[in-house]
C-alpha cells in the first residue's frame, strides 16, 4: 500500500460514522405537542444496533406508534422506522451527518418524511424532528423532548 492509498485509510477510518456517538439519544424521554403526550424509548449502542420505541398519547388512547432500529452494518448507519402494527417492511433512512450532538438520516425516495434528525440541545433534552416535502409542499414536524423516567411507576 503506499502512502496515497494509507492516507486514504487513514481519512476514511478518522471520518467512519460510530453508533456510540448517538448515546446522546439512549434512555427515556416524554414530551408535549398541544393536547398529545410524546414518549420515545431508545436502549444503548451495543452489537452494532439501538432499539427504540414511540408513541402518541391522546384523550388516553395511543393515535399513533412506531418501533425503530439503528443498524451498523459495514460502516454504514441505517434507521429504519416501521410505523405502529403495520405489515410491511421497515422503511430505511441512511445516516446522512453525525455529531456528538446530531444524528441526521435521509430517504429521498420515501413519501413522507425523506429526513429524520435528532439533536441534542444545549440546555438539555432531546429535540427530534421528522421533514420533507408532503404532497409537493414542505413540511416539519417537531418533537420536543425532556427526560423522562424508565420505570414502570412513571406510566400514565
């Protein structure tokens, strides 16, 4: 190998997305979107996956559900979303940009969203926010997000 090709190795090793730099997302969380309440569940990166759960909460019924999984495979980070009891495969959004902080994943091709991102903001919290275009016109959902407690005491 000579000195171009290591270098190359080298950049490509330094810049190589790591799952452990989303455990800013792992643990429970619960938040308010008007009358609706948020709750999303994330397990710790281990064996190159985290699970993760949500739900929305109305009039004490559940309007809405998804489970996820974040994937390593071969480098490459892959959220994959499936929506409530739905019978059709997960849907992938591929790790597009990553920090300490972010966690940006994109399916161009999908209907609705084509990127879901997660930030960790600087007073505390998670913030996640799905967008895209819906029916030719732009469109941003927020899910603002505090800690909330894992324990089966802390259910409503």
């Amino acid at each position: 190998m000579g000195y171009p090709e290591a270098m190359l190795l080298l950049l490509l090793m330094a810049t190589a997305a790591d799952l452990n730099q989303l455990s800013f997302m792992t643990g429970c969380w619960e938040g308010k979107r008007g009358a609706v309440s948020l709750e999303e569940h994330w397990t710790r990166p281990a064996a190159g996956t985290m699970l993760g759960m949500s739900r929305e909460v109305k009039d004490g019924r559940t309007i809405f559900s998804e489970f996820m999984r974040i994937e390593e495979k071969d480098g490459v980070i892959t959220y994959m979303a499936r929506i409530g009891d739905a019978k059709v495969s997960a849907t992938p959004f591929r790790l597009i940009r990553l920090s300490d902080s972010e966690a940006v994943f994109e399916n161009p091709a999908h209907d609705f969203p084509q990127r879901i991102l997660y930030r960790k903001p600087p007073g505390g919290g998670l913030h996640a926010r799905i967008e895209g275009t819906d029916k030719g016109q732009p469109r941003g959902v927020d899910f603002p997000f505090q800690r909330g407690q894992c324990d089966a005491t802390s259910a409503k």
